[in-house]
C-alpha cells in the first residue's frame, strides 16, 4: 500500500478551520506520513481568505515548531499557496503550490471560484458569456507558472471548471477548450512542473473527479508529467480524502 502524504492543506491562518497542531494530530490518527502546509498567500487586493501579512512569520514559526516537536512521528513541510497575483515571495518554504483563483482584467481582480454568480458574471460582463474566451483567459494565465523558478507544483490545473457539472456552462471536450489546456499543460510540463491531484471538489460536493480532470490527467501522463497529491482540505477531516482511489498509475 503507498504511504499517505497530503501536501494541499489549509488552517485558520488562511480559511481552513482547524489549527495547525489539530491538523497534524488528524494525520497522524489517519496514517500520514508526510504532511505538507500550505495556506494561501498574502494576496494585497483581497485578504479575506489569505494569511494576513503580519501573521507569515507566525505561520512559518508554528510549522517549524510542529516539525520538532512530531519529529520522527510526521514528517512535516512548510509550504505556500502561492496565487499568481500575489506579490509576497514564495522563497524560504519547503515548497510552493502555483494556484490561479483570480484573473485579472485592467485593475480589477476577478475571482474564478467564489461562487456560480460571480462566475457567471465575469463571463457575461467581460467575455461577453463565451465561456471558452473565458477558460482560454484563464489557463493562459496558468500557463505563465511555466517562466517561474519558485513555483514547483501547479494547483488544481483546471479549477475553471469548478462550477461545470454535467457540462453547465461549456462543453469540456469541445476543442477550443481543448486547445486551451493543452497549450498550458505542454508549457508547464516543458518547464518541469509537477501537477497536483486534488481532491477538494469531491470532498466538498462539486465535482465527481478530481483536478485535473481524467482526459487532461491522462494527457499530462503521456508527455512524461508528474503528479503530487493534495486534499486541499479546509477541515483536518479531508486529509488524504479519496487518495486510495487515485493511487494507481499516478505517481
């Protein structure tokens, strides 16, 4: 059996609800061996969800703390969400996780995965509701992880399609949207970016499979793309939730 190790984890420093210390405890009772933070970085232009600026060094100082003290119990990683539009460095963490929850158009900062309302509104108030412009936008934007050395693992590659059960708002095998992560898979994995296989819409009740979807998995394994696993949980209960079911033939 492959040993269990979550590296998408968020605590009350950014929007999950358990502390740190809870959240290690939880892995530990579930088998975890390896466990790796990464709340989301400061982002200036919205800092509802994100670690406050004058609480990072806190959070790097309490994963450093839980690192020695469960020492030979759980190996423990201090990472960092780090969204595209952040502008806090992602240097000294373990590792950093390259996530796209905005795009940008002029000065304003659009919000991809809030809600359904807001996700309608940017596509009829800015892509005139072509849904395909506006996945284009947005894996374009992923893409640009590719040119950035601090960046390792790309989080939830298509989280554009977050809201898109049963095809609602566009097709995801039409070929414009085909075409659109295809062209940011190929540039990432040129790169050498590992991608992640996140759990987090299963285990909150939008999606039946994880990100990526199963077609663009399957792409990103026939050119030679890695994978990482990471429950993006909000809650200590969905640590490493659903990863048995995607163990096989995605190391």
């Amino acid at each position: 059996m492959r040993t269990l190790c979550d590296y998408h984890v968020h605590t009350v420093f950014s929007d999950g609800k358990n502390t740190p210390e809870e959240t290690v405890k939880a892995a530990i009772e579930k088998g975890v061996k390896e466990l790796g933070f990464s709340d989301h970085s400061y982002t200036f232009f919205d800092e509802s969800d994100c670690i406050k600026r004058e609480k990072i060094a806190d959070y790097k100082r309490e994963i450093a703390r839980l690192k020695e003290k469960y020492k030979g119990v759980i190996k423990i990683l201090c990472g960092i969400e780090q969204d595209y539009y952040s502008a806090e460095s992602a240097a000294g963490y373990d590792y950093a996780i390259g996530s796209v929850h905005y795009i940008k158009a002029g000065e304003e900062y659009l919000p991809i995965d809030e809600s359904e309302k807001e996700f309608m509104a940017i596509a009829e108030n800015y892509f005139g509701g072509d849904y395909y412009a506006f996945a284009g936008e947005y894996f374009n934007t992923v893409a640009g992880f590719s040119e950035r050395c601090d960046i390792g693992v790309i989080g939830h590659f298509d989280l554009i399609s977050k809201f898109n059960g049963n095809g609602k708002f566009f097709d995801e095998h039409d070929k414009r949207y085909i075409k659109s992560w295809k062209a940011a898979a190929d540039k990432l994995i040129a790169a050498g970016k590992k991608f992640e296989i996140n759990t987090g819409a299963i285990s909150r009740g939008y999606k039946g499979q994880p990100y990526p979807a199963d077609a663009i998995r399957e792409y990103i394994k026939s050119k030679g793309g890695k994978f990482t696993f990471g429950s993006d949980s909000h809650s200590a209960d969905n640590i490493c939730f659903g990863f048995t079911d995607y163990y096989v033939n995605n190391d």
